[in-house]
C-alpha cells in the first residue's frame, strides 16, 4: 500500500487525516502518533516511517483510542492538548485496557509548568518529553523502549522503568 492522506469531505484540514506507513515494512514495530499539530504529526511520521518503522497518525485523543484498539501499535507519542480529548484522558483510558498493559507512551507537549510532568507521569505515561523535541533524543528513547524493534505484545515494561528526558 502507498502512504495515504485522506483529506475530509469539507475542507483541506487534517481533523480526521490518518497516515499510514507501507505494507512493505514487515516485522517492524508501529508508532502511534497523538497530535493535533499537523506540521509536527507530519514530521514525526516522516522521520519514524524512514527509520523503519510503521506509524499511525491521529489527530485527537479519540481518534488515539480508536487507533491503539485497531491498529495495536507497539509505542504511543502522544500530545497532551488536543481538541475532542486531551492526551492524558486518552492515555488514562488506554491503561485501563489491560490489552495494553506495557505500551510505552511517551508525552510530547509544549507543557513546562511545574507538576506537568508528574501529571503526565500519574496518568499513565512511561516518558515525558517538552516540545520542541530533538528527534535524535526521541530516537534513542524509543530505541531503549524498544529494544532490537522488538513489541511488548501485552507483556511488562521492560525492567519496570520509566524515562524522561533527564535519563534517556
């Protein structure tokens, strides 16, 4: 399959926009991109497709569940304001679903009060890391989540820990 981009039906917005990666990419992980910033999302698909890996895009929280519950990606980037559902209600629910015990989610936000972190943190997110980001530390993140492109596949975190910026 080609990559994709479906526009919607009114207007040239990326609202309901999904991307997804080439078929050809066979026994590579799957990135789920949360983020309402269509120059970011587009990006990060960019880099992450041409790194290997398969990804999907969507556009708000909703659309993120819908996403995980079908496409069952093996990492999350996920934005924490979006419009519809923000991220950490979106990734309070995904840990509800013990199918997703395990997925590492990594929040990308322009947050930078004291205690974003640590709300992202409780609700669930594996790593906290604040926009602009660096896209070779955000590599090497995803790489030590996701040793030798291996998928959690509904098992634990590996070695229970959790990164952020401060210690990937």
């Amino acid at each position: 399959m080609q990559d994709s981009l479906y526009f919607s039906a009114n207007s040239n917005d990326y609202s309901s926009t999904i991307l997804v990666a080439d078929d050809d990419i066979i026994d590579s992980p799957t990135i789920l991109v949360a983020d309402d910033d269509d120059i970011i999302a587009r990006l990060l698909y960019d880099y992450f497709q041409a790194q290997g890996y398969h990804v999907h895009i969507a556009s708000n929280g909703v659309e993120a569940l819908q996403c995980a519950d079908s496409q069952h990606p093996d990492l999350v980037l996920m934005d924490v304001w979006m419009p519809e559902m923000d991220g950490l209600e979106a990734i309070r629910r995904i840990r509800t679903d013990h199918q997703f015990d395990g997925l590492p989610i990594i929040t990308l936000t322009a947050l930078a009060m004291p205690g974003d972190r640590e709300r992202c943190m409780a609700a669930g997110a594996t790593a906290y890391i604040t926009k602009p980001v660096s896209l070779k530390m955000l590599s090497q993140m995803i790489s030590q989540l996701l040793p030798h492109h291996s998928s959690y596949h509904g098992g634990a975190l590996r070695n229970g820990r959790t990164y952020d910026a401060g210690n990937a």
